[in-house]
C-alpha cells in the first residue's frame, strides 16, 4: 500500500506543481518628458518609434491616459506609491534636504516584495538622495543602478550604482544604451523567479544627445530636430532590447508591461498634437501623457481605449496582476485589469485631480476645470469638443464649474499643503512660455 501511495504521489505533485500559476513579471518603461503623441502608434512623424508601436499593436493604447504630475518628481512619487503626491505636499521636484519622498510612504517594490518579487530599478530615481534611507536599496529595491536626478542636475554626483554615489558613468550622458544593458542583465540574473523592473529613462529630457550611429540617421532634418530625433529613436531602440530578451528567455507572456510618460513634453518640438500647453502645467500639454499596457494571452492587442486613465492606476492593476494581497494604505488609483482583460468595457465613473503649486485641475468625464497659472480664472472646457482647451464654457455651464470647483476644494481639503513650491511657474508664465516657444520655431 506504502508503495502504491509514493507511486500515486509522484504522479499527482509534478501535475499540481505545473497546474500553478505562474506569478506576471511587471515591467514599467516610463520615458521622460516625452510628447503623449510622440510615438508613431499617436500619430509622431518626427522618429520612427517601432518598439513603442509594437507595444501598442499587442496590447492596449490609452488615448487619454495622464500623470498626476505635470513635472518629473511629483509623477514618480504618484507612479510608486499609487497614491497622490499632494498627499504628501511633493507638489514640484526635491532639490534639497527635507524634499525627498516621505519614509511614512511605501513604494511598488515595497509592496511586491512580500508577494516573492525581486525588484530591480534602472534609470533616474529623482525621489530623493541626500541619505541612503532615501535610495532605491532603502525603498524595496534589491537592484539599483542610474540617475539621481537629471543629467548635471545639481552640484553633487548624477549617478547611483546601489547606494553608492557615483561622479562619472562610462558613457553618459547618452544613457539609453547603458540602462538598456543593465535592464537586460537584471532580467537573465533573474529569469527564474518573478521579477519587477522599474526602467525609467533620462530620453527625453535634457540634455539632448544621442550616439553618433543615430544622429547619422537623421542627418537629413535640420539642425535643430536632428539630435531630438535621435534621442527618441536611441530611447525607443532601448525598449526593444529588453523586449527582445524578454522573447529570448521566453518571457514576454508572462510580463505585464507599461510604457508610460512622466508628464507631457517640454521641448517646443515635442509632438502633442495641438494639445495646449507643455510641461510645466495642467493644461493638457502638461499632464496627458503616452499611456500603454501589454499583457500578451491575458491582453488582446490592438485595442484602443479612451477612458482617462493615469499613471497612479498601474500599482493597484499590478497587485491585482500578482495576487498580492490589499494594502493597508489608501490607494488613489484603480485596479484596470478587468477593463484590460475585456471583462468590462467601461471603467466607473471618478474624477481625476491634478495640482502643481498654484495651479490645479480635476477631470469628470469630459468635463474639465483647469486654472493654470496664480492669477487665472478657472476655466471650465469639454475636452470632447475642444482638446486644445480654448473655449471657457463657465458662463454656458455654471452649475457644472461649480461642482467640479467644490470637488476640488474636497479633494484639496484631503490632502497636505505643498511643502514647497517651484516659483518659476507659479505667476501668469503660459502666455510668455508660448510666444518664447514660438519664436524658436521660427
């Protein structure tokens, strides 16, 4: 009987063992800076963007997807904690002491880690770096290597290497090839287990600059896009050498991926596709971002999705992904797997909010109030209608400026102060921005 039951045994444990699932890998490419209609699935003629394209053609394009941050710090802070970063008054990006990312909040690696992940960060951090409590390694990163900040931000060393400060890195600042690399070797080192990978470029933030192979590919536009060009094409070849090691060690199915922007475009060349305003603001130019996901066998391909999305939504849509269980902490952003899946073809009704200092915006629907700048009316616009927010419809709809005015109030009241402020942007600067943008191109 003894024997009988081991023979059963051997027979059943292999099948069990094989019947269960295997956790998702998450992988987020978030790109810097970047126009939301840059890559050619948006509509971008300036680079060839095919490795972008691809995710889009095998998964699903947002076409109102957002960050909460109209500037690089504040949208990496909502990005990992899925949470506001107003909740924590990181309004604008931490230059000094006492700016950093808040101890008291957890991170996406913080929160996979008790799930089995081995999580890995590549690329710039920019939540803090005056301590090692507030590094990648002391955050839930068991990998860490790239930026502090932005390239030649700041006096001390722009790069990191674990906790390690570091002056020079053997190729910067042209960085995309280097994180590339990294990514790919996080990857193989950890292609057994679950892994999250969290590849946040510098492209295509300043400075601009690219390899000598592709500024040659775009030798034939002027002198002015030719660098920009490159730039985009280097960032979007960088995605596609992880993707290709991903199919080569056979893991792309079992990825979730993201490809997302940390706020709208801030060169006057970026591609927005008549959207107003830029980085810098809650104009849509400043905060509607390039917003992907692929899932390959979970997700279909090819979809084109218009409700608004935002970047605070890719914690809670991760955590569903793995089974991990529900934090304890308050959540901002919504769990977007049944809406992926084609489970539902809607999300429910919300409201998106949006505040830069001075400045501040909140979403319902198509509706939107926007005051962008200390001394400007809020203007209340219907994105359906009018994408470029040119039209005040305050004095036709004044029952509605009223209720997206008192929801903001609410929402505000809920979250804490800006614990300091950026003072370049906070006076009446879109029109000045504008007409300098204007006379570069000419």
């Amino acid at each position: 009987m003894k024997k009988l039951i081991l023979a059963f045994a051997s027979l059943l444990i292999p099948q069990l063992l094989a019947a269960e699932p295997t956790k998702p890998n998450i992988l987020i490419f978030y790109l810097d800076d970047m126009g939301w209609a840059q890559p050619g699935a948006y509509g971008g003629k300036l680079a060839p963007t095919p490795n972008m394209d691809s995710l889009a053609a095998n998964g699903v394009r947002f076409t109102n997807g957002y960050s909460s941050g109209c500037v690089c710090s504040p949208g990496r802070v909502g990005l990992m904690t899925g949470r506001y970063q107003a909740r924590t008054g990181h309004d604008a990006n931490p230059t000094k002491e006492g700016r950093e990312l808040l101890l008291s909040e957890t991170t996406m690696a913080q929160h996979l880690k008790p799930a089995g992940y081995t999580t890995g960060i590549v690329g710039k951090w920019h939540l803090g770096d005056t301590d090692p409590k507030f590094m990648p390694l002391s955050r839930g990163f068991d990998f860490a290597m790239g930026t502090v900040g932005n390239l030649g931000e700041g006096k001390g060393p722009s790069f990191y290497r674990g906790n390690e400060l570091v002056k020079e890195l053997e190729g910067a600042p042209v960085t995309s090839p280097i994180y590339a690399r990294e990514a790919c070797g996080f990857i193989d080192t950890n292609k057994e287990k679950p892994f999250f990978l969290y590849l946040s470029f510098n492209a295509v933030h300043s400075p601009v600059v690219a390899s000598p192979a592709w500024l040659e590919k775009f030798k034939h536009l002027d002198k002015r896009e030719q660098p920009y060009a490159a730039l985009i094409g280097e960032a979007d070849e960088a995605i596609g050498t992880v993707m290709t090691k991903l199919r080569e060690l056979k893991l792309e199915e079992n990825t979730l991926i993201f490809c997302i922007s940390d706020n709208g475009g801030a060169s006057p060349i970026s591609e927005q596709m008549g959207l107003r305003g830029h980085k810098w603001f809650v104009w849509e130019g400043g905060i509607r971002v390039t917003w992907m996901a692929q899932w390959k066998g979970h997700v279909a391909g090819n979809r084109v999705v218009t409700d608004p999305v935002i970047q605070l939504d890719v914690l809670p849509t991760s955590l569903a992904a793995v089974g991990a269980e529900t934090p304890k902490v308050k959540l901002d952003g919504v769990n977007l797997l049944p809406l992926l899946e084609g489970k539902t073809d809607k999300l429910a009704p919300r409201e998106l909010f949006f505040r830069f200092g001075v400045q501040h915006a909140v979403r319902q629907g198509d509706w939107k109030l926007v005051k962008a700048s200390k001394d400007m009316e809020p203007m209340l616009v219907n994105l359906a209608t009018d994408p470029g927010e040119q039209k005040d419809l305050s004095a036709e709809n004044p029952t509605k400026k009223t209720e997206l005015t008192a929801l903001f109030d609410q929402w505000n009241a809920t979250m804490q102060p800006p614990r300091w402020e950026d003072q370049r942007w906070n006076g009446d600067k879109d029109r000045k921005v504008q007409k300098k943008d204007k006379k570069k191109k000419k």
